[in-house]
C-alpha cells in the first residue's frame, strides 16, 4: 500500500508530507512534523492527551487517520501562543492556578479548554467539567484544571471587553 | 560594599521565595506550551523501533516460534527471541525482590501478554505488522489464577525453573508455588491476647488488583556507541541510579559506560520503578544492530504487562475489650505475586511495611504473616501511590478497627479516638516494630470532625435512615471516617536497600560566581514540582532566591547517586539531603564572610540572605557577596570556590499522618454512589510549599476515589486478564471527580533536618479506607460489617440486595 | 495499537461512493466518523484494504425538519445533533441522548449514521431509533430502500444493511407536539457503554397514556424495542402498577452480557430500573 501526498495546515502554516494513509495523525504530528506537544496516552480514544483542534472542533488525534485529516486546519498546543510569542490565556491560567502536575495530559487538557471556551465563552464549574470530560489527568484531581479554566474564561472576557 | 538598596526583612525574605510559600511552578512554562520532552518525544537519528509479541495464554508451553514471515515484512530488521538472548545470558533478569523473571519467555509462558518475542523495525507501523505475522505454538497448560489454590496439593506447577528450590530469597519454600513466608511481631503473646479477650472481631479484607496506569506508558530509547563503548538509555525511570547499576550488573557492561537519563516522566504512581523486558530488549537491539532503539508500551501493554498492585488477602482478628479498648491484632496475608516475583521493596522487606498495619492506634500486641504465591498473572507488586504496602496496611486496619466498631455498637469516631497513640507516647514503638517519630492524632481528629460537623452529619444519616424506613427515599447516606499514618522515607541505610544499595539519597551544589547555583539530585520528580521545591528548601539554608537556583535530576553522569522516586522519600530523603548541602555551603560561606568582615567566624549570625556581626547588623556580606568572593580572593585556609554535596541516610522513616471524612449516598436500585462531601486533613509536618501540597492531596484522592470506586484488573479461569483497557480500567474524568475539601496541622518531625514528612502519597493511603468505610457506614445500621472494593455499581446493588433493599419498583423520588 | 495498511478513497457523491464499495469488494468499508471502525482497526480486528471516506459526500449531511417529518443526513455529527435547535425542539430526546454518548471530542467527529449503522448493541441511538420507530434510507447498488430501525438490528454488529449499501439517512416522524421523552442511562463513568439504557416516549391524554415508545440499550445482542412495556403503559394513567409491568416487561426481554458493568441479574434489574425512570422523566416532560 503506497504512501499518500499529505498537505494541511498546521498551526497557521501550509504543511506537506508524504504518509501511509493509515498513519495516526497524531504520529504524523509527532514523527514527521515534530510537534511533540500532543501524546499519546490511551490508544483508544479514551484519555484525550491527543487531543488538537481540526477544522474548528476538539478530536483525538489518535483516533484519526492522516488521510482524514488531509486537507485541514490543525492546531496543536504548540500553536496556541499568539505571534509575538505571548502566552494564551489559558496557558498562563493552568501555570498560575497548579492546573497541572506530570504535564503529560496538559497539552490535550489546554487545547480542549480553548475549543470549549469558543464553544462557550463562560461556562459554569459543571459546564467545565462536562465540556472536560474527555480528558483524564492523573495528577491533579482536576480542580486546579477547573479552577484554571474558569480564571481564563473570565480574564478572556475582561480581554474582549478591554479590546471593545 | 553594601550599596543595594535597603530592603525589609520581610522583603527579603519574599524575594527568596523559600518553605512555606506557594511558589508557581517553574516546570509549567515548558509544559504548558507542548515543550515537555518526555521518552517518547526523543528522536535520534536511524532510531528503530522494537515492538512485543505477546502471549494470548495465560499458561503453557512454547513449541516452536517461527519469524521467517516477520523477518519478510519490510522494515523488519530483526526478531529475537529467549534462544537470542541466551548466549548474552540475557533471557532472564534479576527482579528486585531477589527473584529473575524472563526477559523473553524461555520454554514457558506464564501469563497473557507474557513478552515472547522483539520484533525490530524502522518504524512502529513495520513493527507491529511484523508482530503480526511471528508464528508462535502454545500447548496450553493449566491456568491458575486463584491464589487460595496456589499451593494446594496438585496445583500446577508454574515456575518449573525453581520448582525443586526450597529456600527463596527470603526464606524457605513450602510449595512450588511459594514465594516466601514473612513474619513480624510476637504471635504466642497475639494469640493469648485473642484468646483472652472480652471482644474478638474477624474479617476477610481483600484488597483487589489495581494498576498505578500513569497517563504516559513505560518505554525507552536505548542508544549504543560502539565507539566509545558507551550504553545510554533514556527512559521512564523512577530510580535511574538503581537502572544503571542493574543494567552494569546484568549487562556486564562497566558502570561508568552506562549512562541512564530519566527525561520528563508523564506521571509514575509506582509503575517506574521496576526493570522491564522492555527496557532490556531495546539495550540488546541497540547493542546487535549498533543504533539507537525505542520501545514504547501502549496502554494495554501497560495495564496487563509492566507492574500492578495490591492483591493482598487481609485475614484480620482483632481482640478489645467491651468498653471498645483494642488489645490485640493479628493478621495473615495472601499475597498474590503473578508469575514473577518482581515486587519493588527493600530487600529485607518482601511484604513492604505491611508491618505498619497497626496503624494509628496504640495496640499492645500484634503478630503479621504474609504469605507470598506464584499465580498466572503479570508480575509487579509495586506501590501504587504509597509507601511499601502501606496502602494495604491501612486499609486493613481502618476497617477492621470499623468492624470491631459496629461489633460493640460504637461510633467509628469515637473508637479510633479512644485508641490513638498520644501525642506524649511519641517517639511511639509500635507493637510490629516501628519507631513512630511525632504526632498529633486527637488534634488533627477534633479538628476534622469539628470541621465537618460530624454529629451533624451523624444525626442528618439518622433521619435519612428514617426516612429510607418510611419509604420516602431510596437512598442511603454513607459517613466514613479515617485516620492513617504512613511510613516513608525509605530510609536508614541499616535497614533499608535495594539489591544491596542503601536507600540513602543525594544533593550536590555548586553556587556560581555571581550568586546563582545548580543544584543536582538523586531523585526524579514525575509530576511533583522538584525544580520548584527542592529551590525553596535551598532558598531558606543559602539565602539565594529561588529563582536563581536551578534544580537538575535524573541523568546518571551528572547527577549524584540516590535510589530515585516513590515511595514519599524524594523529600524526607533527598529534600534532606539538600538542606544538609545547603548548610555546608553556610558553614563556608561563614568563613568567607568572616575573612571579608574580618571577625571571628563565631561573631557572625545568618539573618536570611546573609551573614552579619552579632549586634552590628549594618556589617553584613550577602550571599551573593560570599558567592564572588569565594572565587575571586585567595582566602587563607580555604579552598577557592563554594560547592558541596551530601549523602543523607536518614535516622529514621517520617510518618505523616490525616483524618479524612467521606460523605456519601447510596442510590440503592441502581448501586450508584454520590460522593457528596470529602474532606481530606494532611500533617506532613513542615510546609514547603502548600500550592503543591493541596495539588498532591487532590491527585492522590482522585487515585483513591477510582481505586476505591471501581478500579479492577481481574483474570478469568481461562487465565485471560479483564480490564486491561480505559473502557474497563476505572480513571475518573472531571465529572466523576468531586470538589474536595483540603485542611491540615504541622507536626514536624523531629530528625528531619527541616521537619518534613513527605505527602504525595497520603491521600491514597487514607482515601481508599476513607470511601471504603462510607460506603460500609451505609448499610452498617443494616448489619453490614464489610463489603469488597472496588464499590461499583453492581457490588454496591448486590450488598443492597443481600440486605432485602431492592424489593422492585424503582422509579427515582 | 497499529492498524493495518489500506489504500484511502475519499469520493465525492454519494454514487461514487457506492460504486468504490461495490469495484473494490468485500475487503472495503466505509468510514465516518471513525470513532467504531479506527479501534477495531487499530486492534487488527478489523482489517480493511480500502476505506471509503464519506466526509465530502455532501448529501449525506444536514438536518431537515419540514411538515411533521425529520430527516437527518447519515454524517451528521452527535455534535451536530445536539447544537440543532430545530431538532432539540421537533425531537428533545436525540439531544439527551447524544450529550450522553462517549465525551466532546468523541462527539465531534462520531456521526449519527455511524453510531446507527454500525450494530454495536453497545452504541445508543439504535434503542433511541426504534423507540422514535425511525426508518434508515439505505443506498445501494440496486437504488435506495427504506428499514424502519425496529427490523434493522439483526445480532452483534449484524445488520440489515446488505453489501455495497451505505446508510445515507435517517428519516424520523417527529413526535405529537407535548409528547415527554427521556434517554437514561447508567455508566461506569464518562465514555463508558450503557450498563442499562432505556428510550421512551409518551404521549398523554387527559392523564391516560395515548402512545408509548420504550427501547432499550446494551442489554442484549441488538438494541430492544420493548413492545410489552409500551403495551403495558397504553391505556393507564402511568400509575405505580403500570410502571411496574412496563419494567418488568423490559426485564423479561433483557440478556444482557455479563462483563465488567456487572453480572447479567444485575443488569437485567437496572434495565428495569431504567425503564421506570425514563417513563417518571417522560411523564413529567409530558405537555
């Protein structure tokens, strides 16, 4: 089975490579462009340390092939951070707020909490937690997740207010 | 000199960001921006990729393994199996419990998933189809998967490599499939007591098989440099030290031409510590093919392969008197080991400080056997977010002090209180032979009850019980009490190694010229914050802040030596060990200052930062004055430059302890348990840094919740091993997780060099007793005395339903 | 966990989907939103040679509610499903039980025709189906063909759905206007199949029940339409005693698996269970 011309856009940039179709995209991701952010931490679509932004949505980068994918616009925890290199909100909130421990769930954790935030910009702790959901952490019992996420949502909207 | 800008004490202080304040993390900036650099993000050129043929047999014999069609698949490069390793003697290793274990199975093999062959490849997709396609032959034998039949008469014989030793590691062997027979405390005295006693309370408590299932798997990238001869190994390493010095002595290969660096580890719990085929696979494939291999597991791999724990069988006695005094304990353990014994304790200890298990209380007299056995399952053994077997002890002991509880009618509260150790008996002997070094078990018990409004909550479950009576809710509430006391900290080199290294830990630092420094230890943090705490403990001995100390652990050659880890160790161990480097480098830096200030060493004191004349604060040298001093003047009698290291071998073990109260309600028709309220109060003595220490208890409560709640890995008759995936293996997700509520004391403890105990593994060693007994509270006014874990939802119905509370109609209120 | 190798077509129309499944043979299979298909291929359970991609086929998507009748195009997404105000109010129960299907992520690619198609007696919208007595529009070779989801579900990923034909949508009669509707279900935890699950639909008049739907999930080889339990409920007041025999009738007819949810006595008194809490929620959903 031949390898497949694969072009998408990742973090803002036009990328192409060539691929089986049955390579995950999260090993696409991790092994041929190098954005190790992403693991892999369940094999079954379960833990959600996977997790990137594809065409507007959270998924599991582990439970989609790069041929699905082909085409796209991905974003991965190491497009989060704006231009000038300045942190998300997000990212600030999960440091300031002990949102993390082992860190190894962090990045699928941010990139889900940042699709939920657009989904809804001020969600409710239960709201968090259901929107959550399909990310397990180890470490932190994720109050400090929830807490973070809350603090992020707010300082986003006092953000857009500013900017308004 | 002293041109700064004068600043208070208070801000001076502020700026070191040293004990006791909740310092951000300094790890986060790379985590939180997908920086992490974990084993799996490692990538080296012409890197292979090993992946494992796997036994679908619990038990049997191999008859032939066929690669040629493996061999086939492109991008194969090689397939071992046990015949390529044996010339190497390599086919076995050493376990840490004084067992070997098969690094590829030998002839036998011995549980499902058992490692069978290493298929080498360019990538892991040519891996895993040549996985595909090795033939393997099995005569299936006999599975036995119950440890109570172990070592019955006619039981199969699993290890047939030791079937004819009688004496083990750890004494003589009974059965074939014996590991060891483990015995502490006076058993005549034990006996005498029970058979004395006005009260006498037994229970079978089962503490089931779990697995620590941290988020990242187990794997390395084994790198060999035939030039220089030189072995690297990255991987996820609870103990690199301990790795390297085992791969010397199993490899061969001279110590100092191995080097073992543990990158960012995605969490442990345990499941690090032990040595894996895996890791030994990679080395050898990296040795014959001459580049660089990486091995990774995935997840199922991971739950059904590379370490469990628990699966201890707690048969309990415990003798009181009627007024609810405990005078005696006894105890027999059924250990199930799986088919190697690859437990991870110190050496003398093969049942861990199960010995711990009279718990918080002052009990008299107290006899424990632990009987160990092979069974057709993983090996492991290891402590799962615990000290050696504590969680075990604890759990044993909390619930039988609650079974001896509703044997007399007393409260659960009321019973450990009148039982406690006092705070005047400490340092306490116990009756199972340890020294208990400080603690304050009726504060912390007023404190939690009080806090909880536990008469409240009592008499809130009365008219709920009343109200269940009436038929006007289907629910039941549930209060559970516990109180635990760990031991950690392994600990004092006379009694505590690992394969004969002594479990002592290390801190090397170095203070730059200009007033910065490195910091270098023995222990690798997994999540715990090391780079942020270990500088604070540093921050208050040298006066430099922080932020301007940079912590560094897990790579072999620059790293001093230090047994790693888990257990609670890395800050009653190494964190001890830092304080003591630290003051080295005080007790210099009081020379300089003393040679620049041109007094006499004992006219200085230490104020923060700095030292100062006695009664002459305004002449002072700062440490960052110190620190370019000592490189730049050629002071009489001292060495130029400012570093230190020290090896800490601790007096003793630390013994945190805590009161924890769970509230839950019990939804009778369906068995779905609400937890309600938890409530978590910690004593770890000194506070370094209470930010970390309320994330720790929030992690270890989320552990105990799923091991208590639903956490499983069972085999079936056939030997096929069950919950071996995130469908089955229970990790709670942000909704069944509740809000937790933490508090704490301080208890220092009094030989540690700043009072600290450790605490990342408390929570799951009081948490698990703490469910456990809410969800037996439940139903206790019902007659139960004790159910199983895990609590899930059929078991909960099922005990529901054994007590007449599932008549049908079962529409919600 | 490494899938097989395949060869990757991704058509356009939904006849050129039809005509890959029938050039290519019985080793191909059509793929949605993966979320059934890519586990199973990752454990090499199932190993095609072609997947058939149907993301661009554009005529599969979409919602449509028009004169008393919805339709919903198979690659319409759970996520999908829950944002659609008009579904959420033409048919409430499809948003209950999608936000009860696996989590977000899952949600957002995992596609209602999947979910129905695919004949996992563990997935929830086949019970949600025939409770709602919805028919699936399936395409093949030889046109297009309606099967009313109560005679779809054959056994364990076994269904009606013959070789070369592709769902392609889902047509439901919305509900009476005021009907009560509840999916519950119990789970492990998020993520998890139904240990019991029950649909059910009511409508009342002049507090006697009118019209019943009851379906049950994961406690048999293939979702259950509960008929009995719906005869039971027709013609009461939706009193204690005909709750009793709707549940006890849903009993009757469970076989649950015996696995790590709880053995098969436990299950077959939780499908009880959930049958008389779905008929409470229903009844007090019920305008």
């Amino acid at each position: 089975m031949s390898k497949m011309h694969v072009k998408m856009t990742v973090n803002g940039s036009q990328v192409e490579g060539l691929a089986e179709p049955r390579t995950l995209l999260i090993h696409f991701l991790r092994e041929q462009l190098g954005l190790t952010g992403p693991h892999i931490g369940c094999d079954t679509s379960h833990c959600g340390a996977c997790t990137v932004d594809l065409d507007g949505k959270s998924v599991k980068s582990c439970t989609l092939f790069v041929a699905q994918a082909n085409g796209a616009e991905v974003t991965t925890i190491e497009g989060l951070a704006a231009a000038d290199g300045s942190l998300h909100p997000l990212q600030e909130a999960f440091r300031e707020h002990h949102g993390l421990q082992c860190g190894f769930c962090t990045p699928g954790m941010i990139t889900r909490a940042y699709r939920l935030l657009q989904e809804n910009p001020t969600p409710s702790d239960e709201e968090i937690r259901f929107g959550m959901s399909g990310n397990l952490c180890r470490c932190t019992g994720y109050q400090n997740i929830v807490k973070a996420i809350r603090a992020a949502a707010a300082e986003m909207a006092a953000g857009k207010e500013a900017a308004e | 000199m002293n041109a700064e800008t004068p600043i208070s004490l208070e801000q001076r202080k502020d700026k070191l960001q040293g004990l006791g304040c909740s310092r951000k993390r300094v790890e986060d900036a790379r985590f939180t921006q997908g920086k992490g650099n974990y084993v799996d993000d490692i990538k080296l050129p012409g890197m292979l990729f090993g992946d494992f043929v796997r036994s679908p047999i619990g038990h049997g014999r191999i008859k032939s393994i066929n690669k040629e069609a493996a061999l086939a698949v492109p991008g194969v490069k090689a397939v071992l199996t046990a015949d390529d390793l044996r010339p190497l003697g390599l086919h076995w290793m050493p376990t840490l419990a004084g067992d070997v274990q098969a690094v590829l199975a030998d002839e036998k093999v011995l549980f499902q998933n058992q490692e069978v062959a290493f298929v080498v490849a360019e990538d892991r997709y040519a891996a895993a189809d040549g996985v595909e396609l090795v033939e393997v032959e099995y005569e299936d034998l006999p599975p036995l998967v119950d440890p109570f039949k172990a070592m019955e008469e006619g039981a199969p014989t699993l290890r047939e490599d030791i079937a004819d030793k009688t004496e083990g590691a750890h004494g003589p062997r009974r059965h074939p499939n014996h590991i060891f027979t483990w015995e502490a405390g006076d058993q005549a005295a034990t006996e005498q007591a029970l058979a004395g006693a006005e009260v006498v309370a037994e229970e079978m408590v089962s503490y089931q098989r779990v697995h620590p299932c941290p988020l990242e798997t187990c794997g390395c990238v084994a790198s060999m440099d035939k030039i220089n001869g030189k072995l690297t190994i990255w991987g996820t390493f609870q103990a690199p030290h301990a790795v390297r010095t085992v791969a010397s002595l199993i490899t061969k290969i001279p110590e100092h031409n191995i080097r073992i660096i543990s990158p960012d580890i995605g969490g442990g719990f345990g499941n690090k510590v032990g040595v894996y085929p895996g890791y030994i696979c990679s080395a050898v494939a990296s040795i014959v093919l001459g580049v660089p291999v990486k091995w990774i597991e995935d997840r199922m791999e991971n739950l059904s392969t590379t370490a469990f724990a628990r699966d201890y069988h707690m048969t309990g006695r415990i003798a009181a008197t009627r007024d609810g005094r405990i005078t005696g304990l006894w105890c027999h353990v059924l250990a199930d080991h799986g088919a190697f014994d690859a437990c991870a304790d110190p050496t003398k200890f093969p049942a861990g400080f199960f010995n711990i298990c009279t718990g918080s209380y002052d009990i008299p007299t107290a006899y424990v056997a632990v009987d160990g056995v092979y069974t057709n399952k993983a090996p492991g053994g290891v402590a799962y977010r615990c000290s050696f077997r504590v969680t075990e002890a604890s759990y044993f002991i909390e619930r039988m002090v609650d079974v001896l509880a509703r044997k007399l009618d007393m409260d659960p509260a009321e019973i450990r209180l009148k039982n406690f150790i006092r705070k005047e008996q400490f340092p306490y002997t116990s009756a199972l032979g340890w020294e208990y070094d400080s603690g304050d078990y009726e504060t912390a018990m007023d404190k939690a009850l009080k806090t909880v409004d536990y008469q409240g909550l009592r008499a809130e479950q009365k008219a709920a019980r009343e109200a269940f009576q009436r038929g006007e809710t289907r629910k039941l509430m549930g209060v559970g009490v516990a109180f635990f006391t760990e031991i950690v900290g392994a600990g004092p080199v006379k009694n505590c190694d690992i394969l004969g290294l002594g479990m002592f830990d290390s801190c090397e630092i170095r203070i730059h010229p200009t007033g910065s420094a490195i910091a270098r230890l023995g222990t690798i943090s997994q999540g715990q914050g090391h780079a942020t705490t270990f500088a604070q403990i540093l921050a208050s001995e040298i006066g430099i802040p922080a932020e301007d100390i940079t912590l560094e652990e897990g790579d072999t050659d620059t790293a001093p030596y230090g047994l790693g880890t888990y257990g609670s160790r890395s800050t009653p161990v190494a964190g001890a060990a830092t304080a003591m480097a630290g003051r080295k480098i005080r007790a210099k830096a009081q020379m300089i200052a003393a040679y620049l200030l041109e007094v006499h060493d004992g006219d200085l004191e230490w104020e923060v930062d700095r030292f100062q004349v006695k009664g002459n604060p305004e002449r002072h040298k700062t440490m960052k004055e110190i620190a370019f001093a000592a490189y730049n003047q050629a002071i009489p009698g001292l060495e130029p430059g400012l570093e230190a290291v020290s090896y800490y071998d601790p007096p003793n073990m630390t013994y945190p302890f805590g009161a924890y109260v769970c509230v839950v309600d019990i939804d009778v028709d369906t068995g779905v348990t609400e937890i309600r309220r938890f409530y978590a109060l910690d004593d770890c003595g000194t506070r370094i840094n209470p930010m970390i220490i309320e994330g720790q208890v929030h992690g270890g409560l989320t552990e105990a919740l799923a091991i208590a709640m639903g956490q499983e890995i069972t085999y079936d008759e056939d030997g096929n091993v069950h919950g071996g995936s995130l469908m089955d293996f229970f990790l709670p997700t942000a909704v069944e997780t509740p809000t937790w509520e933490t508090d704490w004391t301080e208890t220092p403890s009094p030989h540690h060099p700043i009072g600290a105990k450790g605490v990342g593994e408390s929570p799951n060693v009081g948490g698990v007793s703490a469910f456990s007994n809410a969800v037996n509270d439940a139903f206790a006014h019902l007659g139960l005395t004790h159910t199983q874990m895990p609590h899930d939802h059929w078991r909960v119905w099922q005990t529901a339903q054994r007590l007449g509370l599932t008549g049908q109609p079962a529409a919600a209120e | 966990m490494i899938p097989g190798a395949f060869d990757y077509h991704r058509p356009r129309t939904l006849d050129e989907a039809i005509s890959l499944l029938a050039s290519l043979g019985e080793e191909s299979r059509v793929v949605a939103g993966g979320h059934s298909l890519i586990p199973m291929m990752k454990l090499r359970m199932a190993v095609p040679e072609h997947l058939i991609d149907l993301r661009e086929v554009a005529e599969l998507r979409g919602i449509a509610v028009e004169g008393g009748q919805i339709t919903i195009g198979a690659m319409t997404t759970q996520q999908e499903v829950i944002g659609s105000e008009e579904l959420a109010s033409a048919c409430p129960i499809l948003r209950e039980a999608a936000l009860q299907i696996a989590d977000p992520q899952i949600r957002s690619l995992g596609t209602l025709g999947g979910n129905v198609a695919n004949g996992d007696p563990g997935n929830d919208m086949p019970a949600v189906m025939q409770a709602l007595d919805a028919a699936f529009v399936l395409r093949g070779p030889e046109g297009e063909r309606e099967v009313v989801a109560r005679a779809f579900y054959e056994g364990p990923f076994t269904t009606a759905l013959g070789e070369g034909e592709v769902l392609a949508a889902i047509r439901i009669a919305a509900p009476a206007a005021g009907h009560g509707w509840a999916y519950e279900k119990q789970k492990r935890k998020i993520g998890d199949y139904a240990t019991a699950a029950a649909a059910v639909l009511l409508e009342l008049e002049g507090g006697t029940c009118r019209k019943a739907s009851v379906a049950l999930t994961n406690v048999g080889d293939t979702p259950l339409h509960a008929a009995d339990a719906e005869a039971a409920l027709v013609g009461s007041s939706l009193d204690a005693a005909a709750v009793e025999a709707a549940a006890a009738a849903a009993r009757a007819i469970a076989e649950p698996a015996e696995d790590g949810r709880g053995p098969r006595a436990f299950r077959v008194h939780l499908t009880g269970v959930m049958v008389a809490r779905a008929i409470e929620a229903a009844k007090r959903r019920a305008g």
